[in-house]
C-alpha cells in the first residue's frame, strides 16, 4: 500500500510530483514540499507570523514522523484512508496533513484552501480532514457536501467560537477543536465539540505540560528534542489536561484590573455581524483603556447595548469597551488571522 494523491478525482504519486497536472491546487508549494521529503532535503517552513513577525523554522524528520504518529494513534486513523487536504501546504498544518498521509498511506484529495473546500467536490467522503473555524462556518452552511462528509475534523489556526461549538452538536461527526502552533508541528492537545463539548484541553500520546511562573503553558513532547515554552496562560489541571485562557501577550491591564482580550471576545462572539477584535489603548488614567474595534461601519446602537449588557453579565462593568473604532478591512496573516492593529 502505497500513499496516493487525489487531484480532480484522478489518483497520482507523490513521489513524482513533476508528474502532477497543471490543475494540480497549490502545485508549487506541494512539489516543493515532496521533493524535499522524499530527497532528503532540509525542510523549511515559515510561522504564520500572528504575534509578530513571520520566522522561518527547519523541522526534524523523525518530529515530524512522531507528530504524526501521535496524531493517528489518538485519532485511530486507519493505514490508507481517505482523507482531504484544503490548507495552504506551505504552512504547517498543511504541511502536516501532507506529510501524515506520506507516512500512513493515504489516499489524499486535495483542494484549494478556500473557505468552501466542500463545495465543488462530487460525493466527497473522508475519514480525516483539518480545517480552519471559517472553512467549517462556510462548509456548515452547505447542504450538500457540508463537513457531515468527513468522519473526523479537527478544527484549528484560530479558537472555535460558541457559536460554531453550538452549531456543530448538530453534526454526525466527530469534531475536535486543536492546540498548537509551528514549534510544536501543530497540534498537541486536542478538545472535544461532538457530541458534547469539553471544556478542557487533552494532549496527545507522548506529551505532557507544565506552566511557567507566569502561567503560561509548557510542552514537553516525545517528538520533540526541546520544550516549547508559549505565551499562552492555561489553567492547569494535571500533565496532561488544561483549559486555555488565552494569550497573555493579550492581556489588557485598566486600572490595574486585568483582562484577556480573547476572553473578552468570546463574550461577545455571534453578537455583531462584522469581524471585530478587542484589544487595550493607551490612557493616561487607566494605564490601558479597552477598545473594541470593528471592520466596516459602526454597529446599530441597539447592537452597541447589548454587547455592553453582556459584558457587564459576564465579566463586570469594568469590562466593557471605553472605545469603539471601525476600520475598512482588516489587515491578516497568511493564515488568516487578524493582525490585532489599531486603526490610525
């Protein structure tokens, strides 16, 4: 058994992707990434650059084989299944699903990473696929061809909101939301949405966790030759379980009270109908004042209330954003993450 790509319908090897058509999505990013795996290249990949500047890192083989070891074993993905490929392959987690289904056979279509990677396959069926909360957001809205054609999902690059978590109960599948960035070969810790949603955090076969003085989250992997320190504050519950509580580089400090930014968000999500993100200003009596800002035009005030009501519900009066800016388009990474900027 041998590892197939799936292109148009039409099965292809990877070892010869010169020999891969035209049509072929993301063909120069995924005849790079072949040739330097199968000719025992250094593989390079670059960060998605969503806290700052974009670096490029280089992976160790027997990682990436352990990585994704631990993802079959936890998963239970069987040895020639098939799965599908709808992320950019020059970043990590499509990396990632390339080089799972180099080193257990399987039979991978692969599409163009647009937000409906559904949408124009004939009678898609799938044991195993990774997409972005967007790309499940669009798939969830298609009747035909929806994410109910891929047994198991994992969903990651951004946090899964309520609202999604919510919608997702309705599936067949199994969903999980992901933790883990391109130090540590994308995911390490996985959360449970179906059929009931988790509120925590399991890591995978061969890691464990600790946290820092400043309770950010620690990883320690079988795969990897070094821990990984994150910038992300967790709630400990043992070695191998945790709840995130979102960035601390996000946190906001007014009036010496101190707010996370995501957690902020998650308050509020499903409530406006533009993109948004909360993050803190500078203030000359507050030290840092919260400000919410919006893509497009200012929300209806009736909008503006109530996410000033919820605010108050769920996090206290000191919670709720002294400012609301609007900027025309939001400026992201590669991946697809909003670069958390101010407008000027």
């Amino acid at each position: 058994m041998q590892a197939e790509l799936i292109i148009n319908g039409k099965a292809y090897s990877p070892e010869y992707p010169e020999k891969l058509p035209n049509e072929t999505p993301m063909r120069a990013a995924l005849a790079t990434a072949l040739h330097d795996w199968y000719n025992d290249e250094v593989i390079r990949i670059s960060t998605s650059g969503s806290t700052g500047a974009p670096k490029v890192i280089t992976l160790d083989r027997d990682s990436i084989k352990g990585s994704a070891a631990a993802t079959s074993a936890f998963f239970g993905i069987p040895e020639g299944c098939a799965a599908l490929l709808c992320l950019p392959v020059d970043k990590i987690a499509g990396r990632m699903m390339l080089y799972r289904a180099l080193l257990h056979n399987w039979k991978l279509t692969i599409t163009e990473p647009v937000t409906s990677p559904l949408r124009n396959l004939k009678d898609p069926s799938f044991h195993f696929s990774a997409m972005t909360p967007m790309q499940v957001r669009k798939s969830l809205e298609q009747q035909l061809n929806g994410v109910h054609a891929i047994r198991k999902l994992i969903i990651g690059g951004a946090p899964v909101g309520t609202k999604l978590e919510n919608d997702l109960r309705r599936t067949q599948n199994e969903c999980y939301e992901t933790y883990g960035m391109t130090e540590t070969y994308t995911h390490i810790a996985v959360r449970k949405l179906t059929p009931q949603a988790e509120d925590h955090f399991e890591c995978l076969p061969g890691v464990s966790i600790r946290k820092d003085t400043d309770g950010c989250l620690i990883v320690e992997a079988t795969h990897l030759k070094t821990p990984v320190r994150t910038t992300d504050r967790i709630e400990l519950i043992d070695h191998r379980h945790f709840r995130w509580l979102g960035r601390a580089d996000y946190v906001i400090n007014s009036g010496g009270i101190k707010f996370n930014a995501e957690q902020l968000e998650a308050a509020i999500e499903g409530m406006l109908r533009q993109r948004f993100f909360i993050t803190g200003e500078a203030d000359d009596l507050l030290g840092e004042r919260i400000v919410l800002v919006v893509e497009g035009s200012l929300p209806p005030a009736a909008e503006i209330a109530a996410i000033k009501r919820r605010m108050i519900e769920i996090h206290g009066k000191y919670a709720v954003p002294r400012a609301i800016k609007t900027k025309d388009t939001f400026e992201v990474t590669s991946t697809g993450k909003i670069k958390r900027k101010l407008p000027e």
